[in-house]
C-alpha cells in the first residue's frame, strides 16, 4: 500500500517536472468549479470554453514568438482591432459591389484584414530588426498609431453589412461537430508546432532571444528571424480579429485592448521567460485556455465580479510562485 | 420609497425598436410579485462608475422585489465586447431564464442575441441600444437625445446673438454610446448662437478628463461653456474654482450621476439630462419577468427625458436615477 | 603572388568608435600551416579573425581567398568560402543543448526538417574524436566555462573547413583537452586546412605553430618563422620593450594564522564531497584539477554560492558555513569567478563603476553618507594605472574593452580595498603575457604583504610557479595536496585522472 | 562665418551627445506649438503643463528604479488608485470624527492613502525578491488584485467629503507663484537623485540591473535591492495618487489606468533601458515632461483627438530611433 503511494507520488512529480504546473492548475480549476456549478462540467460548457479561449490562444501564440526573442508586443489588440476594421469595410464593399459571389466578397475582405494586421507587424519589424527600436516602445507606439487609424476609418461607429454566411461560417458554424474557430486554432498551433520544433528555423527564435551576438556569430541573421517574428505575430492577431469579426458581425475598433497583457500573461504562466529564449508552444495553448477557463468557470460559479478580478490576479501570481518551485525541482532532477 | 416607484411615467414607441417611430406616454406599472423565482442574467459593460450603479440598484431592487433570481456579470470596459459575450454565453450556460444586456457595442451583439433566442431564451436591452431585431423587449432612451436635450437646453438659452463657445467633451473616441451623444448634441445645438468650438474625446477617467478640461480653458480663455460627459463635469468644477473662473465658464453634463447631482445642488453646475437610469434597470426586469410569464408587456419603452437644472432641483426625485447613498454593488439577488 | 596562399588581408583596416583597431594590416596563410597571431591585449587580433571569418566588416581592405577577392558580410557567408571561426567571446545558447549548439546555423536537415536523429549522432561522434567527455544533451547553460569552450571548438569543427580560426581556445582548458586539439590541429594540417591560432601562452606557438605575426596597437609588426622565434624577441616585438620574467621570483615569509579552513566540505549538489583544505596568512594556496573537477565549487561553497550540505567553513576563527557573500566579504574574503562576462563584469556599465563595485559600501563617505565623487574618482585613476588599462579610459563601457582588459577590471575588485583572502579563479584568462607578468607581479606583492591568496587555474604552470602549496582535485575530491619539490607538472598530472595510479 | 557654423554643430552634437535626445525634441516641440497655437507659449500654459506633467513625472520616477533592476512595475496605475480611495475615505472619516482639526484628518487621510499604495508595492517586493516570481507577472497581478479592492471598496462612485482645504493645498496651492504639485515633484526628485547618485546604495540598483550575479559576488544583496525597489517605486506612485486625490477633490477607483505603459515610455524615451541597469533620473523627468508637453500642445493646436493617438505613436518611435543614433555618438565620443 505505502509503497504504491510512494510510487505515485513519484508519478505526479515527473510529470510536475516534465509537463509543468499548468495541467496540474487545469485539473485543479476543472474539479473545483465543477464543486461549485452544476453547469460548468457539461460537455456544451466545455465547449463553450473551448471556443472562447481560442482568441487569446491565437494571440498568445503570436506573442510567444515575441517574447521568444526577447521582445514584445504590445499592437496585438490594435492590430485585431485594425484587421477587424479594415477586413470588414472591405468585406462589405466587396459584397456591395458583386452581391452574387459571397465566397469571393469573404475571401477579399478577409485577406484584406489580415494584410492590413500584417502591416502593423511589418511597421514594427522594420522598425525593431532594422533601426533597433526597442520591441517595447516600437509596438507600443504603434498600437497608439493603429489605433488612431482604426477610429478615423470607422467614426468609431462599427462597421456591419458583411455577407451573413461570413459569421456563419467563421463565427458560428461547426464540422463534425466542432466550432470552426477551434479547428482553425488547433491547425495553426499543429502548423506552428512543426515550423517551431521540426525545421531549423525554429531554434534560430530560441537562440536570437538567448544570446543574439552568439546567433549572430553562429551565422545566424538576427535581422530576418526578428524581422519574421513581429510579422508572424501580427498575421496571427489579424487572423485572430478575423475570427472575431465574424463571431461579432461587425468590424469594431474597439477590441483587444485587453489582449496585449492578456496574451504576455498566458505566455508567462506557460513558463515562457520575458528575458527571451524560453517557452514551449504547447505550453502556452494550456496558458491561453486555463486563463479562459477560470474566467468562465467564476461566471458559472457566480463568483462576484470584482472578487474575480481579485481572484484572477492571486491566480496569476501562484501560478508563476508554482512554476519556480517546479523549476527548482526540475534543476535537482538534473543534477 | 423606493419600493413603490411606480407607476411611472415612459413613453412608450410603437412599431417598437424604431427611435423614428410615433411615440406615446403612458404610466408603467410593474408586476406584484413573480410566480416563480425566475433566474435573471444582467450583462453590464462595466461596474466601475455611478452611473451603472445606478442601474445596478435599478435591477437589484427591482429583482428582489418581484422575487426573482439575479447574476449580474460586467466585462470591465467599453473595450471589452469579446469579454462580455463570453460572459452572456457563460451566463446562459449557467441557467439563465431571460438575458438583460447594457450592451458594449450596437451590432456587435446580435448573432449572440439570435443565438440565444434560438433556446427560447428572452433578451432584454436595456440602456445602451442594440440593433437587432430579434431583440424580446428595449427598456431604454436613447443616448443621442440624451446629448440632444444638454444641447437643445444650451440652444433654448442663447437661441441667437452674439456666439457662445461651447468646448465639448463627449467621451472615449469610438464607444457607441459616446458617439451618439456626440451626434445628439451636435444636433441639438444646430441653428442656435451656441458655437462647439472644439470637440475633445478622451478617456472617462477624471485625471484624463481633467487634462482636457485645463487644456482647454488654455486654449480658449473667453470660453463660455464646458459641455460633455458627467466625469467631466466633475472634474471641471475644482478647476473653475482654483482659476476663479465660478460662473463664468458654466458646465453641463449630458447624463447624470452622484457628483453631477451634488454640482446641481451646490450650483456648480448649470444642468444635465436624466434618463432615470434606475427606471430604466427596473422595467428591463419587469419586462423580462412578463415576457417568461405569458404576460402583456410594452416592448419598447424607455422614461421620459427631462433636464434637471439649479431651478428644478428641488422637485427633483432621485431615486429614479441614482442608487442610495452607501449602495453597495450587488451581483446576485437570491 | 598570393596565388599560393588560402586566405589573405590587404591593408585591412577596422575603425571601432574612437579607435583605429586595425591599421593596414596585410596577412596571409598558407595551406596546411598553422599561423599563430600574438599580441598584447587589445593589439587587434580578435578583430582581424572577426573581420576575416565575416562577423564584422572591414572599414577598409579587401580580403582574398586563393586570389579572388571575397568580402564577407556575415559569419554564414564566410562559412559558404570554408571559413570558420571559434571566437574568444562565446556563442553558445545557453537554453539549448550541447547538441542544438553546436549544429546551430548549419543544421542537418533531412528535406525541409530538422534531422535530429543525424545530428545527434555526429555531434557524438565529433565530441568523441576531440576526447571531450561531455554529454551532448546537456543545456549549455549548466556548462563550465571550460566546458563551453570545448562546446565551441566543437562548433567549428563540425563542418569541412578549408579556413578554421581559433581565438584562444586553449584560454581555460587544461592540458588533457589542449592535447586532444593539438592532435587534431595536427590531422586538419595534413588535410590541408590552414589554420590561424591566437593564444597568449607562449609554449603553445612554439608546439604547433608555423609562422606568428605580431600585432601591436592594431598594426603588424612582423611575420616570422616559428622555429627563429624565441621568448625574448616576441615579447619584444609585441610591446615595444624588453620585459623580465613572466613569473616573478616569489620569496614568502613563513606563513602566518591559519585565514580558511574548510572541513569535509560536500556541496548539495554533489559538486564536491568531503573537501578538507586550508590557507594560511601570506600564502598562495593553488588549486589544480581538470575541467569539471571541482576545484571552483569548492571555493564558491566556501563563499556562500554553492549550498552546503554538510562540513565546515571557518574564515579567521569564525564558523562562517553557508553565509553569503555579503557576510564573506564583509570579513575580509573576495571570490573573482572566473566567467567575466556571465558572473563578474556590468558590461554596459563604465570600467570605473565596475571596479569599485565591491568597496562602494566601504567607500570613504562625506558625512557619513555621501559618496566623495572626487576621491571615488582618484581611486579609479589609481586603479587603472596599477593595472595598466588599456586604453586608459575609465568611463569607457566595460563591453568596449578587449577580453584581457576586463580581465584587468575584474582584477582590480580585489585591491580596490584591503582583503585578508583572495580568491582568484583563472585570473590571466586571455590576459597577454606582458600583463600577466604584472598580475603575477602583483599577486606575489599581495601575498608578501600577508594577504591570503588562493589560485584556482586550468593553467598548470601557473600554479607550479606562483604557488606555495597546492591541491588538486579530481571528481569532486581532494585527491593531493603537493608542496615543495613535488610542486612539479609531472607529479600533479598524474593526479588529474582517476585512476588507482599512485599520486603523490 | 563658416568656421563659426562649424563650431556651433560641433556644439550641437555635444549636446547632444550629453544631454540626449529629449532636450531638442523638448525645444522642438516648443517650437512647432507655439507656430501652431498662440496660447501655447504663454507663462500661464507653461505653468499649466509643468503641473500636469507633475503625476506622469513622479509615477515615471518610481517606474525607473523597476526598470534599472531589469522588472516592471505594471501595478502603479492601481496604486495610484488604491491609494486614491483609500486615502479619501479615511480622509473623509477622520474629518467627520473630528471636523475641527482639519489638517489632523487631512494627515491621517494622506499617510493612510500612502500606506495602503505602498502595501502593494510591499506585495510586489515580496513576491520578486523572495518568491523569485516575474516582476511582470507579480506587478501585473497585483495590479488586478488592487484594482478589484478598490472598486469593492467604493463601487466606482468617487468618494466625496474631503476638507476643501486638502485640494486647496496639495491640489491647487501655490508657493511663491509656484504650484504645490510641482514643489512636490522637484523636492523628491533633488532626493531621489542624491540617493542614486551620490549615496553608495544608487550603483546597487545599477548592479543588480546589469548582472545580477556579478552583483550578488561583490557582496550586494539582490533581494533587498529588489525590495526596497517595488516599495519606493509603489510609495511614489501612492504619493501621487494623493496628489491626484488633492487635485481630482474626490477619491477615485478610476484613475490611474494608462500610468503603467505611460510610465514605461516615458523611461524609455528617457533611455533607460528594458534590460536593466542604464538610466538616468533627470532624463526620466524630461521624459514625462515631453509626453505631457506633446499632449497639451496638440490640444492647443487643436489637433483632432484620432489624429493626436497616430502623432503620439508616431513621436514615441522617432524619439527611440533618435536615441539610437545618439548612442552611436556617445560611443565615438566616449572612446
Ligand atoms: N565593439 C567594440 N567597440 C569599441 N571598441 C572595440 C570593440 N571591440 C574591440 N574594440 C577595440 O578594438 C581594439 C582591438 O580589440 P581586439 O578585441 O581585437 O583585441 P585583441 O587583440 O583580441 O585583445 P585580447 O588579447 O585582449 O583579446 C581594442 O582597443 C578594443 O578596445
Ligand atoms: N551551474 C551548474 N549547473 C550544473 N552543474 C554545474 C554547474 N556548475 C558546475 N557544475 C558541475 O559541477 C562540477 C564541478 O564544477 P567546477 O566548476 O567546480 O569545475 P572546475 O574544476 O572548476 O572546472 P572548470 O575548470 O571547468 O571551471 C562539474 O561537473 C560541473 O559540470
Ligand atoms: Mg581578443
Ligand atoms: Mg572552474
């Protein structure tokens, strides 16, 4: 008896150190609220949760990329707010112009959207690979300036007239019984997964944000990886805002202004370092749905909203108190 | 007493969810007592100002004292409409009978709406206006005229003459609702000596408000109007006063809380539009309690609007619009 | 007529801010030599290899390769010609492993993927062929600096190299690993390889090198066969002036009252087990032993940085175990580790700052509190000048020095107020031989003065000379303690390994 | 003629190279404002600038202590604003205790609205220096947990009820013709620059910033550099949110929220770097200076409120690559 428990203990410690502390949280959270809500651990509910994190996730994902080398960025929400803005004015003056060809009219519209998010990206590429701006200021200026645009574009009033099957598709519809957007999540995360961990490329993000002389010296372009990495970043959050665009069925200006320390919190708790050169992709998807899930799990639990903003704020900072304790072990492991 | 508000006076618009529609005044009075302890879900954008609070009391009182169940969720800003439909579908998930919804965005909602009306589930907006047509039942006036009563009132009083400078402060750039104020106003003003000589988005926090306010009087030192949101009102008032500028830069706000009141009352500021925001809270839930119950309702209501001033103070009831003194914020009514 | 040549410079010239680093330096290497660069610190020498092997680019010159002029613009280009260079200052990332290091930027690819399976694979291979005992799953991280230099080696051996570069890469290994690359070294020449070599020990050139050129103040003096070199004319040549001994004669007066005992020291992390030792007053205590041995983890477990798990450390009568630097060097110890750049230096902080970051809490104050700017500034001054920084600017960023200079700066933590135990790890890593006569110069004159010194070296010869006594470790354990006649290369190497060989 | 124009760049580049970017865009912004609007340049104004700066300047200084030792503090936005309604209610409750002795309520008001700031500033502390969590993600939580307080605490209805007197003093006074808020600044910021630059315990925060271990083996205890900096830099940020208080005559849950990256660019354009370890205090207080200049001055020149988010953005970025250019000059000159 005693030695099985001493086996198991053992169990959960491997996987502590090999799988970090975020599957841990995420039973821990799963089991709670399923204590306090008869609601929570029903597979729609699931699912639902499921479906609302895939925004944060996606964003986090391109934000890891940033942090991966050290950097940061701060445009992601505009560059949501600014692809949800641009894609749906063109999407709608698409659908205007050749009523009949809705898919063409979608298609325009939604490659509109993330070439405009993209731009974002671009302008903060240039800026940080080639006139050396820090990644910090580089973005946050232009989420002012992107911002500035996406509200003269629109009056600040939203934009609607997109073709219905464009929400019914992306925003709402399913396949083989699953939402659209988490299939278009998880094929980005799985096409992410192989760029990252099976080609070349991938170390070179890790290495530029360990040590980027070493890169440099090792005959890597520093430039190029972060010239990538900003672009990766924003045509991820565009896409992101394209999603969300078509769940809301307007194009707004004001989304995501929550998701730059949102996403850079995800990434934290998934054990990316913000010194660069840290963090695991599938990580940080367990960081995006676990911080969706306690949202989600306190609604359903009916905690008050402002003991939620409390909570949420303790969550953070034991999960990361957690994950140094893990780190300890994992360096006794080791030696 | 609060308890017993009705029957108030609204006006009521029939064809409903049409602010062009002909409309009508009637008395609304609410139900006794529900028949059942219904589960309400309200959706706010925030709780971090008095004006919701205000509708906050509104729900509250109202839900206890028809007796039903109330989870109040709120997303935490303007900027946060993806927060709020997850809450709503979140809420639902958890077992809400009917949805009220002071809503962050004009279109922005109306799939989710569709959705859960597609479960039979009632959805109420109340404050902030939504377009779609799916919509049970609007307890709401809507923000334009708001602006366009301070900037009627403003034009009633210098109909012509010599031009009086109004610096306008309508709120964050791109919040549905500040952008109609902004259109109401304008509007409002239209044809009159009243000259809105620089119009100053910026967020609602006071310090930002603040800032604006004193750039302002910089900018325009024969200034004779500060005219915008009750934030600003506010905050105008100790810089009036510091500057010695009392009486002559008046100020008006264009929806009412607490600190707007106060200003009224001590003459600090000239006057501001109600909107009975606890009225408005209050028949949301009555409406939704109706709707689940089979009962008559009026679909589209919203209190009339009138403009509190120094002058009508007095005579002046605010229970219809702000929450008690000491309110705290409720979340859930049992 | 450079037809004969594999790679050459032509009035090669490199402006750094303020500095002229290069000065019209014309160089060439033939195939299958290996051509030794030697120069004072700061003479140039990692700026010319920089600008050969496409890490930085020239101000002006051109570079030739078999005639053809080439001009690199960045280490991947230089590599595409067979150029490839280990640098003094290292590469290695320190999240990835030995493996992922040394393939980084020249991965084995299998279609568009990674082949992780073939790089494993070599990255053995090749680390077995240079008779390095290191795992190649390890993160690079948790390496010693011997063990990242071994790592780097790696790196430019890993591919066909027509050119391969060296900046000091013997700088703290010891000479186990140094005789493995000097055997491979050996095998590259036959290939036909040709090979540039920068070091500051001087036996080194006379082993494997073939002809040296020696630079001074980023000018090339001259370009000499190795076999009509001696000592004498190449210090000559890189200074300017005739300089003495490199070791200096070292007369202590009998120790004094014992300054550090350690008893059975074992680090937590079994980095070291059961480590007895002591120093006295006025001694210079060494510490010897291969890479990984455990000959720094005893001293960093004596100064607070290694956790303690069980034995004693006593400073000056006081049990001191476990307590942390602060409390160490409040009672008179100083550790200098030996990884500049990682554990000892503020790079982007100014020389000045650097070097009284220790005493500052002991700085003369006005008034009790207040920092005196001028005297602050005037103990600077003095610093620099006994240490004989070059260039002699103090405000300069420690980044913008060359390797042996912030050797210097580190240096001068230890005078910069009075200590009763030093504690020197490596202390001459990169340092040219000009210099190092002056820190041993120096060291020597602290000793006499009755301060307590311990040296901990990857440089054997160091030891022997500088040294009254000296351990040396093996595995984590004290495996002799030599002094006297047995203070010689022959009985302490036969120390190094484990073995049941009988060892002084 | 000529050679005198030679020398005045030669001049100019000293300057420049001395005293950094922000001097000239400082002049050049007076410039370009006082062409663009006539009431710019007026003593008045310029008073009026110096005050409102005064809060960003303060919160920026605290931020710059986080920053040389390589954290964030992300959570000054909410310390302002705990300190903000915690200060007001018991402000308001000591004076209805004892209406007579105002400036008695008005000091108790203060320490306990600086207290409870500080007690985050505290939380903070403790978790970077001993619990070793990110300060991103501990300021960032923090910031959370203190938000969700405050607006438990109040509701989000400003606390009224003050002695007039209070924002009479603190908020409005003036001494000598100059406004009390800017004595305030000016007398911790001389105390501030005499701690780091002419006390021992300055170099530390620069040292711990820079390396850490370096820091630790010269005998400088990281944990209570890193301490002490999370309070001083909370006891700032309380300190103005007091100042706000005073100004604002009510106790407010909602100020404070653009402080944080306010705060980071106004250090960053100010040179002091992400990385740790390189910054200097006066040119944090030109760097807030220039921010509120820049946003005052396109208030006066009547630039449109969407127009005034791009120049914003726009100016952040040229700031940060000028400096860039600076520091390739101050290397040629220094060597
Ligand atoms: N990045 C840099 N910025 C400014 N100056 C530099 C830089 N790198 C090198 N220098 C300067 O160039 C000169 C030559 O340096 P280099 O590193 O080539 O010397 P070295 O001969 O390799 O010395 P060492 O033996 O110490 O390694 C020195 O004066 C150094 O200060
Ligand atoms: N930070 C670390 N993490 C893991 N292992 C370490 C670390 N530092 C040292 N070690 C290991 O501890 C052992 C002793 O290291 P130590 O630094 O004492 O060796 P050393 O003899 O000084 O070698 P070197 O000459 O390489 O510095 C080695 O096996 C080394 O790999
Ligand atoms: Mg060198
Ligand atoms: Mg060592």
């Amino acid at each position: 008896m005693e030695e099985a428990a001493i086996r198991t203990v053992s169990i959960i410690k491997k996987m502590f150190v090999r799988l970090g502390i975020l599957p841990f949280l995420l039973v821990i959270a799963l089991v709670l609220f399923a204590l306090m809500s008869d609601n929570f651990l029903t597979g729609r509910n699931l699912m639902n949760v499921l479906r609302q994190s895939v925004y944060l996730i996606m964003v986090s994902m391109g934000q890891m990329f940033a942090l991966l080398t050290g950097g940061f960025d701060l445009s992601v929400g505009t560059t949501l707010a600014v692809s949800s803005v641009v894609g749906a004015l063109a999407m709608v003056a698409a659908y205007a112009a050749m009523p009949d060809s809705i898919y063409l009219a979608m298609s325009l519209g939604i490659l509109a959207g993330i070439g405009a998010g993209t731009l974002i990206g671009v302008a903060n590429a240039v800026g940080v690979a080639f006139f050396n701006v820090s990644p910090f200021m580089m973005s946050l200026g232009m989420a002012s300036v992107g911002f500035g645009i996406a509200l003269y574009l629109t009056g600040g009033v939203p934009v609607y007239g997109m073709p219905v099957e464009f929400g019914n598709v992306f925003g709402f519809g399913s396949m083989l019984g699953i939402p659209v957007p988490i299939w278009v999540v998880a094929v980005i995360a799985a096409l992410l997964a192989v760029f990252l961990y099976k080609t070349p490329y991938g170390m070179y993000f890790y290495a530029v944000g360990s040590n980027s002389k070493a890169a440099h010296l090792s005959g890597i372009s520093v430039r190029k990886t972060l010239f990538l990495t900003y672009v990766l970043c924003a045509s991820l959050a565009a896409t992101t805002g394209m999603l969300l665009t078509a769940r809301l069925d307007t194009g707004e200006a004001n989304i995501g202004a929550s998701m730059p320390l949102e996403s850079i919190a995800a990434c934290v708790i998934a054990g990316v370092s913000l010194r660069g050169g840290i963090g695991r992709l599938e990580n940080v998807v367990l960081g995006g749905l676990f911080i969706a899930l306690v949202q989600n799990g306190m609604n359903l639990a009916r905690i008050e909203s402002y003991l939620q903003t409390v909570v949420l704020g303790v969550l953070l900072i034991l999960a990361v108190v957690a994950d140094q304790a893990r780190l300890r072990l994992v360096a006794s492991e080791k030696d | 007493n609060a308890q017993d508000w009705f029957p108030y006076s609204v006006e009521s618009w029939n064809p409903p969810f049409n602010m062009e529609s002909p409309r009508k005044s009637i008395d609304y009075t609410p139900l006794e007592r529900a028949s059942k302890p219904w589960e309400i879900c309200v959706s706010f954008p925030h709780m971090k100002d008095a004006y919701w609070l205000g509708v906050n009391y509104g729900v509250a009182s109202e839900a206890e004292r028809l007796g039903v169940k109330m989870q109040l969720v709120e997303a935490g800003g303007y900027t946060e409409l993806n927060t709020q439909i997850s809450q709503i579908e979140d809420c639902v998930a958890a077992g809400a009978d009917a949805v009220v919804i002071g809503a962050i965005s004009f279109d922005g909602l109306n799939n989710l709406v569709s959705e859960i009306r597609g479960k039979g589930i009632p959805v109420i907006d109340v404050i902030n206006g939504m377009s779609s047509s799916e919509l049970s039942a609007k307890s709401l006036v809507s923000f334009g005229e708001m602006g366009g009563k301070a900037g009627e009132f403003l034009a009633q009083k210098h109909p012509g003459g010599e031009k009086v400078k109004v610096a306008w402060f309508p709120g964050p750039a791109g919040a549905g609702w500040v952008e109609a104020g902004n259109t109401g106003f304008i509007e409002g003003v239209q044809g009159s000596a009243i000259e809105v000589v620089d119009t100053k988005y910026g967020d609602t926090g006071k310090e930002a408000q603040s800032a604006l306010v004193e750039d302002a009087l910089e900018t325009y030192p024969d200034l004779d109007y500060i005219a915008g949101t009750a934030v600003t009102a506010e905050a105008a008032i100790p810089i009036l006063r510091s500057r010695g500028l009392e009486g002559d830069v008046k100020v008006v706000s264009y929806y009412f809380t607490p600190g707007v009141d106060r200003g009224i009352q001590r003459g600090q500021i000239l006057a501001a539009p109600t909107d009975s925001t606890v009225i408005q809270g209050r028949i949301a839930i009555d409406q939704a309690v109706r709707i689940l119950e089979n009962k008559d309702y009026h679909k589209h209501v919203g209190p009339a609007l009138y403009v509190v001033t120094t002058d009508n103070h007095g005579d002046f009831d605010k229970t219809s619009t702000l929450a008690p003194d000491g309110f705290k914020p409720v979340f859930r009514v049992e | 007529m450079t037809s004969g040549h594999l790679i050459a410079s032509r009035a090669l010239t490199r402006d750094f801010p303020g500095v002229r680093a290069l000065d019209c330096v014309d160089f060439d290497l033939k195939r299958g030599e290996v051509h030794v660069l030697f120069g004072e610190n700061g003479a140039g020498k990692s700026t010319l290899i920089s600008v050969l092997s496409g890490a930085i680019t020239p101000t002006s010159g051109e570079i030739l390769m078999e005639g053809r002029t080439i001009n690199p613009a960045s280490v991947h280009e230089a590599r595409q010609y067979g150029i490839s260079a280990v640098f003094q200052e290292f590469s290695l990332i320190p999240e990835l492993t030995v493996q992922e290091n040394v393939f980084l930027g020249e991965e084995m690819r299998r279609g568009m993927f990674l082949d992780k399976a073939g790089m494993k694979q070599e990255s053995g291979k090749l680390l077995e062929q240079l008779g390095f005992n290191l795992d190649p799953e390890r993160r690079a991280e948790t390496l010693t600096r011997a063990e990242q230099q071994m790592v780097e080696i790696a790196k430019a051996f890993r591919s066909q190299v027509s050119v391969l570069i060296l900046d000091e890469p013997t700088a703290s290994l010891t000479d186990h690993e140094i005789r493995q690359l000097f055997s491979l070294i050996g095998t590259l020449k036959k290939r036909g390889v040709g090979i540039i070599y920068i070091t500051h020990r001087m036996a080194e050139i006379y082993e494997i090198g073939d002809r040296v050129t020696v630079l001074r103040d980023g000018r090339k003096i001259e370009t000499m066969e190795v076999s009509k070199a001696d000592d004498e004319t190449l210090i000559r040549l890189m200074t300017g002036r005739e300089v003495g001994a490199v070791f200096p004669d070292i007369d202590l007066p009998p120790p004094g009252e014992e300054i550090l005992s350690l008893d059975r020291i074992t680090a937590r992390s079994g980095a070291i087990s059961g480590v007895s030792m002591n120093l006295k007053k006025g001694e210079i205590v060494g510490l010897a032993g291969l890479a990984g041995s455990g000959k720094s983890a005893a001293m960093q477990a004596a100064f607070g940085l290694l956790p303690v798990s069980s034995g004693k450390v006593t400073l000056k009568g006081e049990d001191m175990t476990g307590r942390p630097p602060v409390e160490m060097i409040r009672r008179g110890m100083i550790y200098l580790p030996a990884d500049r750049k990682n554990e000892g230096l503020m790079m982007r902080r100014s020389a000045g700052e650097n070097m009284r970051l220790v005493s500052l809490a002991r700085a003369p104050r006005q008034n009790g509190w207040f920092l005196n700017a001028k005297t602050e500034k005037q103990s600077v001054a003095a610093l620099a000048d006994k240490l004989k920084l070059s260039p002699n600017r103090p405000a300069r960023a420690v980044d913008h020095f060359s390797g042996g200079n912030q050797q210097k700066v580190m240096l001068a933590r230890s005078i910069a107020q009075e200590f009763d135990l030093i504690v020197l790890n490596d202390p001459t890593v990169g340092v040219d031989v000009g210099t190092r006569a002056s820190i041993y110069r120096f060291i020597a004159d602290l000793a006499m003065a009755g301060t307590g010194i311990i040296i901990i070296s990857s440089d054997l010869l160091e030891i022997i000379h500088l040294s009254s006594r000296a351990y040396v470790f093996s595995r984590g354990r004290i495996r002799a303690e030599v002094s006297g006649k047995e203070l010689n290369e022959e009985t302490m190497l036969t120390c190094f390994f484990e073995d049941d060989r009988e060892c002084a």
